[in-house]
C-alpha cells in the first residue's frame, strides 16, 4: 500500500505542473451492502439481507487538463452491511449479522468536466483495511489488509462547492487457517458526497 500511495503521489506531482490546479475537503453519507460469496468449508448458508448507512470524510486535489481532469482523493470510509446466516440443512433458526469494515480508501478517478459544471468520473481505489468486526468481533486479522475497487460516478461544481454520486465496489477475502474456511467479501455502496474548494 505504501509503494501505491508513492507511486500516485510521484504521478499527480509530475502532471500538476501543466495543470489548473483545485484542492478540498470532502464528507458525506453511503448506503452499502454485504455479500458473502466463494464460501470454502463452511457449514453456513448467506444471504445478502439489508443495507447499512456508512459515512466518510477526507480531502481532494483535481487536475484539470482542459475537459479532462485526474483527481486522487484519501478518504476515510466507515461501512458495512447485514448478512442474513442459516444452516443448510435448516435446523438453526436465521439470524442477521452486523459487519462493519473502516478503511482508508484512495480513490484515482479520470473524468470529463462539461463546462465546469457537470463531470463524470470513474477509476480504481486502492483500500487499506484499517479495522473489520463481524457481530461486534474483530477478523481484521483474517482478512487482506490492502484491496483494490472501483468507483463510478458522477458529479457537479458550483463556485467553491463540489458534489458527488458515486458508486463503489470492492471484494475482499477472508481466510481462517484455524477454522480452515474462508470467503469473499463483496462489499457496495451508493456515495453521497458534499465537499468544498480550498484551491480553485
């Protein structure tokens, strides 16, 4: 994670100097969603049940080429998602588990900018698990510590406000070597988000 961050940081410092520079903070809410796939020697069945709300906050740069702009961002996200659990051969009742991942995500979005006021954007996001509980019990220490994800969206500029709508994928993998099972984590959100210009 640390070579990536190096290395998207040595990217937006080569390019900025042609570029017309903005820079800003950022905050908002997420509706996002759990569901357990690719399960390996485990008894239980799992269902995506009901969506969570997650928020987050972090700062901007955009460089603008013309129309054309590259804006890496660092967030940090809280979400998650309610996985409903039953037996497979139904002799426990269902229940719905809370799993909640924080992270610190960095998003690398190419886009366009219709006359400076409507944009679409999209790109990859490197995530670095920073903490992750399952009914309220820590299997960070089970999971991959550092992931990649997509975002897509679009957004809008008035003056020194930015607005954004995205949407944001990323897997993860669980593994236990006690238990010796291990799955897949999809993990989506809807993105809301308000920021402010600092730099326009």
């Amino acid at each position: 994670m640390k070579r990536i961050l190096l290395l998207l940081a040595f990217v937006a410092t080569s390019v900025a100097a042609n570029a017309q520079i903005q820079a800003g903070v950022k905050a908002g809410l997420s509706t996002a969603n759990v569901k357990i796939q690719e399960v390996r020697n485990d008894p239980w069945q799992y269902a995506k049940a009901e969506n969570v709300t997650g928020y987050h906050a972090g700062a901007f740069v955009r460089l603008q080429f013309g129309g054309l702009f590259l804006q890496p961002e660092a967030v940090l996200t809280s979400t998650g998602g309610k996985v409903e659990i039953s037996s497979a051969d139904d002799t426990m009742p269902v229940h719905v588990e809370d799993i909640k991942f924080n992270r610190l995500d960095v998003p690398l979005l190419v886009g366009y900018n219709f006359g400076n006021v409507f944009r679409v954007q999209a790109g990859p996001v490197a995530s670095s698990l920073l903490s992750a509980r399952r009914e309220g019990q820590n299997i960070k220490e089970y999971m991959n510590n550092s992931d990649w994800g997509l975002q897509a969206g679009v957004g809008i500029d008035i003056g020194s406000i930015t607005a954004d709508v995205r949407y944001e994928r990323i897997n993860r993998q669980l593994t236990n070597p006690d238990q010796q099972t291990g799955m897949e984590f999809n993990n989506q959100q809807f993105i809301v988000s308000l920021g402010y210009k600092l730099l326009r």
